[in-house]
C-alpha cells in the first residue's frame, strides 16, 4: 500500500526507482518481486507499464516507466490512502531527473543514515560527556559549577592505544596481503578464545576512569560484533547473564556489584572450566546473576575445530537455562522476539501475572536501544540547551509513589529522596547533580530515563569491575529491538530472534518512517495560483511542530543562469514572507548521473555550478531610491532558507541530511582539532593554537546540541540571524565561524589569524561566507582567508567555489597560512564503521551464498561452473575490534564441511571473506544506487572515466586542497614540505 502510494504522488517511477522505494518500505535493499509486478501490470491492473519509444526526441525518457492507473488510485482511496486531487504528472526526462533525486534521498536516509548522523551517542555525567562511538573524543567540564566558558575538550588525535602487548598477541597475521590458501596464526571460533582477546582489551584499559572505559568497551565490543571477533556464541553466554544498568525502577539494565549474586558451586564450575585459560578471567562467577536468564546455544566445535558432543552440549545448555530464573517474567514459551527471551524456569512462574507490563517494557526498552544502535535516538530525549530537566517527559515525583500514565510504564523511574536529581546539567544550564552518595547519574543519549553507575570506589574492590562495565555495553550494543513492524520485513527476511548477531539493526534506519512524509505533487499540496513558482518535487513533514519544506528545481540543461536566478529570488521573498517554515531549496542539475537524451553521459558539472553562483552574488535589485539590494543580503535574512546547488548525482546528499536534521558538530571539531595538530607536527616555520567561536563553544560543551539531530532539539530561537544549528545558540552573527587559528611564525614572530568555516559543499551559505572572508583578508594584514572545513563523506563530493579566487594568489602544492584552504575528509575504507556494518549485514542476509563459497568455492554450482575468482581483497578490521586473527580458505573449508549453515556464517570475520562475494552479493541489490558501499563502483561511472579515488586510511594530510579552479580533480593537494 505505502508503495503504491508513493508511486501515485510522484506520478511515475522507472524500474531502478520502484525497486529502491521498495527497499525503503521493506526497510532493507531488495528487488521489487518480478510475479507480482507482472500482474500489477495486466490489462486493468494498479500499473500501466510503458516501454522505452522507438523515438527519442530531447524529452523522451528512454527507460519503462510504470504509471499508477485510475484503478489504483480507486483502490487506495477505497483503503484509506489519501491522494491528491490531481493526478497528472507528465511522462518526460525532466520530471523523472527530479523524481529520481527524491528517491535516491530517501534510500539514502534510510540505508546510510549513519553516515549523515555521526556521533549520536554519549554518556554525560556533572563533569562532562562521552562519546560512546568515538573514543577519542571527550568533553569535559572544568568547573561544573560555573556556567562560564570554564571549560575545556579533550582530544587525543593519535587515539588511544591498546598496549603493545596486546597488539602483539592479538594482530599477528595479515589478512590484506597474506594470499587466501595462505595459513594465518593459530585461531579458534569457541567462545572462550573470543572472550579471552575480548576481556584481554578490558583489563588492558581497568586503570582508565569508568566513563572512558564505558566509551572505549562500547566501541571495542561494537566493532567486535560486526568485524566477527565477538559471535552469536559469545552474545549467548554474555549477552544475557547479567545484570547491567539501570535505568529508574528497572533491573533489567543495572549495573551494581551488591546486586549479582553467586550461582550454585556446580554452576560456578561449569562455567569456569569453559572459560578456563581465558585471559582476565573470560567468565567469571562473579559477574553471573542469579536472577538472570542464562540462554547459551554453545558452540558445535571444540577449539581444536572437531564437532563437539551434542548431547553433551545440550545437556548444558539445558542446565544453564534450567539454573537461573527470568527477571522479565514473560510467558511459557520456548522463543520469543526479543534476542534475551528464552524458556522460562518453573521458579519465575509466580511472576506470570506481571509479564504483560515487563514484557511491554522490555520491548519498549529495546526499541529504544536499537534506534541507538542505528546512529539516531528516541523521540524523548529530554536535556535541552535551555536547562530542561533530564529526567524524563513523564511527571515523576520525589517519592517512591511517582505517578506515570500508562503510556510511560516503559521507562518509568521509581527515584527516592537520594536519587532526586537537579535540573542543571551543562553550562548552558542543564547540568545533573546526584544526592545518592551510592553512586552516580548519568544521562545515555537515546534513553529517556537517568542512569545510575555505582560507585567506582565501590568498583574497584572487585578486581574484575573492569569486565561489568565491558558487560553492560555489551547489553546495549547486543540487545535487539522487538518492533512493531513484521519480523520478516525489519532486519532480514530469515531473522531469528534467537539469534542475538541476526537479530541486530544493521542496515535501516528505525527512526525514519517515509509514510510521514508528503511526496505529492506541488498542485496537489498547495494552491498553486497564489505563488510565483511551481517546484518540481516536493517534499514536506514536520520536525518539532514547525513545518519542513523541500523544494527540488529541476535544469535539465535548457534554462539559463537568467532563469534560475528568477526562481531563486522567488523562493526568497516566499521564505520571508513565512517564517514559521523551514525550507530547503534544491537546484538540481542534469550531469548524466541517470542518462538522458540532453545528456547522455556522466561529467562533472563544476564549472556549471560556479557560474550559476557567480551570477547569484551578481545580481541585485533597486530599491526605490536606486540603491542596489543584492540578491545575497536578501537570503541572509531569510534565516529559516537554505539553498543548495548540485548534480543530481550528489543531491541525495543535502536532501538526506535535510530529512535527518544532520548535526556535524563533532565531526568539524575532530577535523579542526586534527588539522591544527598536523600543522604544529609538519611545519617547520609556524605554530598553530585554536580559539573556537563563542557559539560553537556553546555547541560543543552541551551534549545535545554537539551531538544530536535536528529533530531532537528544541527552544529554536525564530529571532535569530543565523541558520541551521546556530539558531540555537545566542549570536548576533548570521553567519558564525567555528573559530580561529592564531599563528606565529617560528623565526620572525610575525602573527596571523586564520578564521575557521563550517562547510557546506552546495551550500550558497558557504559561497557566500567564503567570499566575504576572502574580502576581508585582503582588508586587514594580520587576517588570513579562511579554511573551510567539510564533513566526512565515504566519497568525495564536488565543493562548489568561485572562479575569481584563480587570479587571487600564487597557487603553489605548498601548504601556507596565507592561502584560503579546503579540507574534504573522508572515511577512507579501513576504520569506515559504516562499510562494515553493510558488510556484516550482506554476510547475514546472503548466508547461503557465503556458506556455499566456504564449502565448495562458488556461490551456487552454476557459478561454480565458470571458475570464479573472487580476488584476493579483504577488508581491514576496524580499529578497536578485538580477536582480529584471520583463518585460511583452507582451514575455514573445513569447518564449513561439518558446520550447518547459520552456525558456520555466524562464527565468520570480516577480514576472512574476499571483497569479491560481497561485490557479487551486491548485484542482488537495485541498481542504480548512489550510496552503495564504498567497495563497490558508482554505477554511473564508464569504463573508460576514472572512479573516485577511494584511500585505505584517512588523513587530513590527504585531503587539504587549494580553491585554484572550480573543477575538483583540477584543484592543487596542499602538502606540508617546503615551507615558505
């Protein structure tokens, strides 16, 4: 239904198109089914199929199209499906180059919402906050009890290192050189060799203050997961024996050392001669809980790779579940669709008339945590920028008889007198204090209710603290969403949910939902008589009660700079005149991305671009005094309008990171703070310091305005003069700077100051900014032009810039303070967590495939038939996974051969499958996509052009460029040698 409803408001869809909606309300990539599109297409069907002409003229659009008929648009009213009243869009190149710009968005915004949302996850406590995801960055609160600029951010740029001893016990073998039939080190898929490196790294950190050691065992255990170096095995003794955090009156997330309780001896015993050997301790019979479910599938080989005895093994399987006692009380039966639910003991029996309520929390809960998992949180978070409180939106009192409605019991905490806490946080006003003297608050984005830590004084008499810490991020990381949605149609169409690995969000975006959004026409939409334009496409939702607007303007290369220019001021005078709005403006070129009679061919429309924004800033109006009003002044004021100018082939890039409410505040100061530390480290004549801008010091000193999305924020100031994140802070600049590198030369002390832009690569904002700062250096002695910093992109992206700044300096390939500079970083291929979330989920989804390339070399005996050759590429493990050692084809043909399918792919690493099955798997998925995974090609791209250049590391030393032409692959690479 959702389909064919928006196959009806854009008026037409080609066959790349229908499959890519189809993936998005399938919430995975997939191919629209061929039976049933044929019969969607009969005479009198929902579809009127219409082939590519014989003919092509200028206008023809030269692939089948599928055009919704009366019957359908009867048949979706008749189900409540509301339609527009006109139904006519017209069947040409032009409006099928703007129908595809919105649907490459919406597949992106569903399938890569990671890369548009960074950074999304922390941990805040009253003297700072934690990035979960990242490591290496960290925020910290000088005094937490002065809302002053007192503050300071932590940045460690080469990252935190694991001790040499453990890098050397754990990469040994190198699996991207090392041939396949190669025999790597010694490796084991058991669970007690996985644990061992896994909780080799947790004592390798026990000394670090709790809060780090929650970021870097969330990231470590995260990473793990995906890369293979924690498996299904692992997830199922660790996963669910413990308990972890707590979130108000729950124990299903609490982490307390009072609260675990020793098993019988024989349980003890049982578990520890597993987990014999094991480094730290792999599992220990202090950090089992009695009230905890203990669901172990175990492995079906033994260390040595021969199959284990099955009866053996499941008679401890059953006695480890029969031992312990379900803390959820959820309902006899022997699975369910939360990953932690299992058969439930006779001892939790008295506890039946409370599943309903704890099931629905325990569901509730998950979903919650999935959405965290997938890079985006939960509509309730609660701390603003403004002071709000931080417990949640529900009305809880002091005492133990809090009040919630019914709709909350979720998420309800049940807080005493020593567990109030104080509605300050950060030194915006939103600072937390704890009166418990037991422990500690802490605020998990993503989770509406206060966390509470114990104590680490308390922590660190148990020697093995360290490993509970490990184990409650191991709950957050493992622990699957049960969602509303239809189990086949949310994760994988063979999910199993007892299956914690097939059961995690790898691949969808859960907080995105397209039936929200309006993709009908701009006649259908509006009242099209009392406007002065007509948009393409047009997209519109709402986003904390005010009303988003997208607007695409299709060239299809037959309009003038001239014409363009008309429309661009009448979106002006629109957004003035509504202020209430925020909207986005998409003026959209045809660059052969998806061929067309007018150009049938990919090229890049740089210089295209360049001169449409040289026009913009040249043109102007007369007042009635004759005074010239330009065009640029007028969208300075419009602080609720941003313009974009691209391809279609990067569109989806400022659609997309419109649709998620894209925050980049971190990721711009990791790159600033990168890029000064390369400038103190290469330069042989300048030193570098940062100041950061009043504003983005705001930003970045409050966790939700540093790191969350648009649409997780509130108390927007509509006064204020500038746009985007900044409307959210008190400024008097439209346009605000990140903030400033102040240099001195080495030898003459001569002082520069350098301003630092916030990038937009199609951002008439930036164009603008950049320029008048270029202008003004050229004012002032002591001024440098700017340094613009972009987002990371996993490819690179075309930055507009003007043609003007050719003839400005002496453009040498030698970085100097005195030139405007460009920094485009990208993820590059070998720590992209994205690429291998996808990788893993591609691993899960074609398990068949996969398995059938371990057990006789091929996908399928056809394949096998041609002699294929996959190459001899594999991917690198991300930085903090643990157990990294890879095994040989040889090696992992073996155990394929006497392991079932599911238990052989689970137990796989990423680095042991070649980067050519996942390329073949990948030709299962609709073609046509602009946001594939990095490894594979773009498909718009010919044999005989050049793809983009795709590093295996990133670096900013390999991404600074000179704005010297407009064209990119022409632009000059800054190094740092020859200082002048």
């Amino acid at each position: 239904m959702t389909l064919l409803q928006l196959i009806c408001r854009f008026g037409f869809v080609n066959d790349s198109q229908l499959d890519m909606l189809y993936s998005v309300v399938q919430h995975y990539p997939t191919r629209f089914f061929h039976p049933i599109l044929l019969k969607w297409t009969q005479y009198s069907g929902l579809l009127q199929k219409r082939k590519k002409p014989r003919t092509i003229t200028s206008t023809s659009v030269i692939r089948n199209v599928y055009i919704p008929t009366k019957i359908c648009r009867i048949f979706l009213n008749d189900n409540g499906f509301v339609l527009g009243d006109d139904p006519l869009v017209a069947v040409n190149s032009h409006n099928e180059q703007a129908i595809e710009v919105v649907v490459q968005s919406l597949y992106s915004a569903m399938f890569k919402a990671s890369a548009y949302v960074p950074y999304s996850t922390y941990l805040a406590s009253t003297t700072g906050y934690k990035l979960l995801m990242n490591p290496e960055m960290s925020v910290e609160f000088m005094d937490s009890d002065n809302t002053t600029q007192k503050n300071r951010i932590l940045l460690d740029p080469e990252g935190f290192r694991l001790p040499d001893t453990f890098i050397q016990k754990n990469q040994i073998w190198n699996p991207e050189v090392a041939p396949r039939n190669s025999k790597p080190a010694a490796s084991s898929s058991v669970p007690t060799y996985s644990l061992k490196r896994h909780f080799g790294f947790i004592r390798s950190i026990s000394t670090a203050p709790i809060d780090k050691q929650l970021s870097l065992i969330t990231t470590s255990t995260y990473m793990s997961l995906l890369d293979g170096g924690i498996d299904s095995n692992d997830l199922s003794i660790l996963g669910n024996n413990y308990p972890l955090l707590s979130i108000g009156n729950k124990d299903y997330l609490s982490i307390n050392d009072n609260k675990t309780s020793s098993l019988s001896s024989k349980f003890k015993n049982t578990v520890n001669e597993k987990a014999k050997g094991a480094e730290g301790g792999a599992i220990e019979s202090s950090y089992l809980d009695k009230e905890s479910e203990l669901k172990v599938s175990g492995s079906a080989i033994k260390e040595s790779g021969k199959l284990r005895d099955r009866k053996k093994q499941s008679e401890l399987n059953g006695f480890l579940n029969d031992s312990s006692e379900l803390s959820n009380g959820l309902k006899d039966s022997s699975s369910g669709r939360d990953a932690h639910v299992g058969r439930k003991s006779s001892k939790s029996v008295s506890r039946a008339d409370k599943s309903p309520k704890d099931n629905q929390f325990i569901n509730d809960s998950q979903a919650e945590l999935d959405k965290l998992l997938a890079g985006v949180d939960t509509n309730e978070n609660t701390v603003t920028p403004t002071g709000a409180n931080l417990t949640s939106k529900m009305d809880v009192s002091k005492g133990n008889n809090s009040k919630v409605t019914p709709d909350d019991t979720r998420l309800a905490p049940k807080l005493d007198k020593d567990n109030e806490i104080d509605s300050r946080m950060t030194p915006t006003g939103a600072k937390m204090v704890s009166k418990n003297k037991k422990g500690f608050i802490y605020r998990l984005s993503g989770v509406s209710s206060p966390i509470q830590i114990t104590n680490t004084k308390d922590f660190k008499k148990n020697s093995n603290y360290s490993a509970n810490s490990a184990l409650m991020n191991l709950k957050l990381i493992s622990a699957s969403a049960a969602s509303k949605k239809p189990v086949d149609a949310f994760r994988y169409p063979t999910a199993n949910p007892d299956n914690l690995l097939r059961n995690i969000n790898l691949i969808s975006n859960p907080a995105f939902e397209p039936a929200l959004l309006d993709t009908s026409s701009f006649k259908n939409q509006y009242k099209y008589q009392q406007y002065t334009f007509v948009a393409d496409e047009v997209v519109s939702f709402s986003r904390n009660g005010r009303r988003q607007e997208i607007f695409v303007e299709q060239d299809n290369r037959t309009e003038s700079n001239n014409t363009q220019i008309q429309k661009i001021l009448n979106y002006i005078s629109y957004a003035l005149e509504h202020p209430q709005r925020d909207i986005l403006l998409m003026i959209s070129i045809t660059d052969g991305s998806l061929s067309s009679p007018k150009v049938p061919k990919y090229t890049n429309i740089g210089r295209k671009l360049a001169s449409l924004s040289s026009k913009f800033l040249k043109s102007y109006l007369s007042d009635e005094n004759g005074e010239r009003i330009f065009l640029s002044q007028m969208y300075k004021q419009a602080n609720n309008l941003k313009i974009v100018l691209s391809g279609v082939s990067e569109s989806q890039i400022d659609l997309t990171q419109f649709l998620l409410g894209s925050n980049y505040s971190m990721d711009y100061y990791q790159t600033i703070k990168k890029y000064v530390t390369e400038i103190n480290k290469n330069s042989s004549q300048w030193n570098a310091s940062l100041e950061l801008s009043k504003e983005f010091s705001t930003i970045i000193h409050d966790p939700e305005l540093a790191t969350q999305p648009l649409d997780k924020l509130s108390s927007l100031n509509e006064n204020s003069p500038a746009k985007g994140l900044w409307r959210y802070t008190d400024t008097m600049y439209a346009s605000p700077i990140l903030g400033t590198i102040h240099y001195r030369n080495k030898l003459s002390r001569q002082r520069y100051n350098q301003p630092i832009i916030a990038g937009d690569e199609h951002s008439l904002d930036t164009i603008i900014q950049t320029l008048e700062l270029v202008t003004q250096a050229n004012r002032f002695k002591d001024t440098c032009p700017p340094v613009v910093i972009y987002p990371h992109r996993e490819r690179p992206v075309t930055a507009i810039t003007l043609n003007q700044y050719r003839d400005l300096y002496n453009w040498l390939p030698t970085w100097r303070p005195t030139i405007p500079v460009l920094i485009q970083p990208l993820t590059g291929l070998k720590d992209n967590l994205q690429l291998h979330k996808e990788l893993r989920w591609l691993t899960i989804q074609y398990d068949l495939d996969i398995y059938n390339y371990f057990k006789m070399g091929a996908i399928n005996k056809f394949a096998l038939k041609k002699h294929p050759d996959y190459g001899n590429e594999y991917v690198s493990m991300l930085k903090w996974s643990t157990n990294t050692k890879a095994r040989s084809y040889d090696e992992l043909h073996q155990l394929a051969l006497k392991m079932e399918k599911k238990e052989f792919v689970d137990q796989l690493k990423l680095n042991e499958i070649p980067l050519g099955l996942f390329r073949t798997v990948l030709e299962r998925w609709p073609k046509g996509i602009y946001d594939l995974p990095l490894i594979e090609k773009l498909p718009y791209i010919d044999l005989d052009q050049e793809q983009p250049t795709i590093l295996e590391e990133e670096s900013i030393l390999n991404h600074m460029y000179a704005p010297n032409s407009v064209i990119p692959s022409s632009r000059i690479q800054l190094q740092f040698h020859n200082d002048n």
